[in-house]
C-alpha cells in the first residue's frame, strides 16, 4: 500500500488526465500510443497500476455505486441519471474498455515480454502476470466474452477474436500460477518505490495473488462447467497466504494527483451528483452500524437519509452526501486522498469464509473468517475495537448462521456488501449477481429494462464498429456465463 510518489509517477498520473479526454486513441485494443514499445519495466509497471486503479476507482466505480445502490442521483442534478434508469448506451463503455485494453493490457503484456527477454526484471513479470489476471477479471466480469490471445499485438492483428469466459477464466488461472511461480523464482532487480500497490512486498504480492485466485474460484463456484478447474485451483491453495492488508492506491490532495472519482468531480465543476441510496442507508441504520457516518454525512436534519433509487424527479427528501473517506463529497478536498482499493483485507477474509462455509476449502474456521471481515472493515474505517465488539453482537446481521449453509453464504455477502460501501462498489455489484446477496435491492424508480437490473455491460461502441468479431444484440439485462444462481 504505497502511496503515490509524484517525482517517479508523473506518466502514471497523466493517464487520469488523458482519461478525462475520451480520445479515441484510448479505444483500439491493440494500440497503445502512450508508451514506446522498448521501455524499462520500472517505467511501466506505475503506468499500469494508476490505469487500472484509475478504471476501478472511477469508471466501475460509477456503475458499481449505483447499480449495488450504494449512490443515487442527486435530485439536484443530473451527471447520473442515464445509471439510474439503467439506459447505458454502447458508446458509454468505450473509456474503460479502452484504459484496461489498449493502455493497461498491452503495457502489462509488454512488461512480460521484457522480463522473459531480461530475467533481472523476472520479478517485473510476476506483478504484471498478477495485474494482468486482475484486469481480465474486471473486463470478464462486466463484458462477458473478451477478447485476450490476439489483442495487444499492435497492427499485426486490428480484429481479435472473442473467446469464451470460461477460456478467459482458465487464462486468469494460468496468469496468476505464472506469476506466484515468477516470485518464487525470483529475480536480480527488486521494484521498490514504483509498484504503487505494495512498493515491492514481495510477501504481500503472493498473499494478493493467492487471494485473486480464491476470488476466482468463488466467482465461478456456483458454474457446473466450471467446477472442475474451480477444484483444481482451490486444491492449489490450501495452506496458503492470504492478503491480510488492503491491496490499494493511495493519493494526494494536490495538483491533479487526487482519487480519480474526485478528480471526475473537479472536471464537472464540483458539482455534488450523488447521495446515499435508501437502499443502503436504510440497512446500516437498521442495524445501527457505526460505519454509517464513515460513508455518509448527516443531512440537515441531523440525521443519515437515503433517498429510494431513481427517486430524484419524485422525492421531497434531504439526501445525505457521502464522505471524503469514500471520495464521494465533491466539496471535500479531503475527498482526493481516499484510497482506491483494488482489493481489501474484509474481501480476502469473507472469501475465505465462504469457501469453508460451502466445503470448498478445509482450512480454516468461517465464523471465526466472518468475524474477521466485518473488524477489517471497522479497522480500515477507524471504528473502534469497542464498537466493533458491540456490532458483532448485533442479532441477527452480524451473527453468524450455525448449520444452514445458506444462510451462511447470505450472512457472509450481506456482510460484504456493507464493507464494500462506496469503496469496492463495482465488486459488491458483480457479488449481488453471483450470489443473489444481499436480496435487500429495490428496482430504480425509473429503470427502463422491464422490472429487471442490470447484470452486465455492453460492448462498447468503438469496438462494434471497428472488430465484426464482437457479439452483437447484447442487452444490458443479459447474464454473464457465470451468473447461473436464481
């Protein structure tokens, strides 16, 4: 967890700027015009990690907040309405598409390419096998079939094919056990200040890949066509390290450097477009969790009010904003230093838990895991120990199930899905449409999909027009290949 070094990152930082452009040089899955092709690793590796960082603290971040109903609109103004009534168009993916493609994946791919060509940087390649899993996930994830073998290979290829998520799922699996390998291995030159993330732990890198891999596995647990690789790789992990930190970026309050969300709100003009979702607000006051006035700020009224989703034309309500913890007060230079977290301690414990839970790990006590998910996320607040003891005393949300399974799983997510709140939204999200948790989501008043949610992306516009590989007549309310639980 490093936080950024402005004299060794300023190429990093300019993606977040470049970002804001929308230029089309940003859109072609095979080019990458940032960077020349022969560059040291050390000057890559910060690039790609501030993209990535960049794309999963702003762009999911956005449809994440607001499809996990985390964040609604603003009733008074309008940046986010076309979220809430779930009318997202192709073109409106084009940016993250783009960052995690032409930007991120070939740099990532470079890097290794350097590295197996110079076994000093081999260290080099570990993070970007690591990162380069991480950043196939999110786009899997979202977009469904991608492509990967024949992107990034610059002019020689302008028309990838698309492959399968489960053939994009076994690449990931591939990635990470290629770098775990790279790390044992070990190499002359040792990243320090320019891995943004770790700044060079190399004991904290396995702990993350081991813990992407976990998540993997979860991903695609309930996938009868999955379970054969799912029980492979979890076999792989037993006994091992899991991240017991928050794996994220950290960021200054000075000079275009701040938290990308924030940085999305200087360029509309500090204009405050989000509040608390009811949806949310409601839980956390239900079940008086101290972690409400981390999130969300008291409304003039003193109190922490949630408007219902998509309520903005309709409600007569005083929001609450959130917080600068969450970069979520447009008004709050504060709002620039949040961290954005790519993955946290809470995550790596819940997942831990569902997976003995469910039987799929044997190492391991899942209430004992649970607990310590919901304190990871108290710590990461500064919520007090004290607090923390009183909370998990809290009948019934933060008691775990004894026997049904279940109930486990919905005790565990629910659990989640509050430790996630405004800071690992488009994660939260994406758990909702594996698990059917927490099972508290309300349709937005002004959803357009016919009584149905959102439960993935589009193909961007950009890659339609240019890739006739591309699937057409993908809907918003399509499911993902690993999205099967009713």
């Amino acid at each position: 967890m490093r936080k950024i070094n402005i004299k060794t990152t300023v190429v990093a930082m300019a993606i977040g700027a470049t970002a804001m452009t929308g230029c089309s040089k940003f859109l072609d899955v095979n080019q990458n015009g940032n960077l020349p092709e022969k560059v040291d690793p050390n000057l890559i590796l910060p690039t790609t990690e501030a993209t990535i960082a960049h794309v999963v603290g702003n762009n999911l971040h956005q449809y994440g907040s607001f499809w996990a109903q985390y964040f609604t609109q603003n009733p008074g103004s309008s940046q986010y309405k076309v979220l809430d009534q779930y009318m997202s168009v192709n073109s409106s993916f084009d940016r993250q598409w783009g960052l995690m493609y032409s930007s991120a994946m070939t740099d990532l791919k470079n890097i290794i390419k350097l590295s197996s060509e110079n076994t000093d940087y081999r260290l080099y390649g570990a993070m970007a096998n690591i990162m380069l899993a991480y950043d196939l996930q999110l786009l899997t994830d979202g977009f469904g079939d991608i492509p990967y073998t024949e992107a990034g290979q610059g002019s020689e290829n302008i028309t990838p094919k698309y492959e399968s998520q489960k053939a994009i799922y076994d690449s990931i699996f591939s990635l990470i056990d290629k770098g775990i390998a790279s790390f044992a291995e070990g190499g002359v030159i040792t990243p320090k200040k320019e891995d943004l993330i770790f700044g060079g732990d190399i004991n904290a890198w396995v702990a993350f890949a081991n813990t992407l891999k976990l998540r993997a596995c979860m991903r695609l647990s309930y996938q009868p066509e999955a379970q054969e690789m799912v029980e492979a790789a979890l076999q792989s992990l037993e006994g091992k390290t899991f991240l017991t930190q928050d794996a994220k970026i950290e960021y200054y309050a000075a000079g275009g450097f701040g938290n990308p969300f924030y940085e999305e709100m200087l360029g509309l003009g500090k204009t405050q477009n989000v509040v608390g979702s009811a949806t949310v607000v409601n839980q956390l006051n239900a079940n008086n969790d101290p972690r409400v006035g981390k999130f969300f700020q008291l409304n003039k009224d003193t109190v922490y009010m949630g408007i219902p989703q998509g309520s903005y034309n309709t409600t007569e309500e005083d929001p609450s904003f959130p917080t600068a913890a969450i970069a979520g007060d447009a008004q709050d230079i504060n709002s620039a230093t949040a961290p954005v977290k790519l993955m946290s301690a809470s995550e790596s414990y819940f997942l831990q838990a569902e997976a003995v839970a469910r039987g799929l790990m044997s190492s391991g006590d899942a209430k004992d895991l649970f607990e310590k998910g919901i304190k990871a996320s108290f710590d990461a607040y500064e919520v007090s120990s004290a607090d923390a003891e009183a909370y998990l005393q809290n009948e019934p949300v933060a008691q775990f199930p004894t026997s049904d399974i279940n109930a486990q799983v919905k005790a565990i997510i629910t659990q989640k899905y509050f430790a996630m709140c405004g800071n690992q939204s488009f994660e939260a999200w994406t758990e909702w449409r594996r698990t059917g948790f927490p099972d508290f989501f309300v349709m937005s008043e002004v959803g357009s999909l016919g009584g149905k949610f959102p439960t993935r992306f589009l193909y961007p516009n950009n890659e339609l027009v240019r890739n006739p590989n591309t699937p057409k007549g993908v809907s918003l309310s399509d499911k993902v290949w690993w999205d099967v639980k009713d």
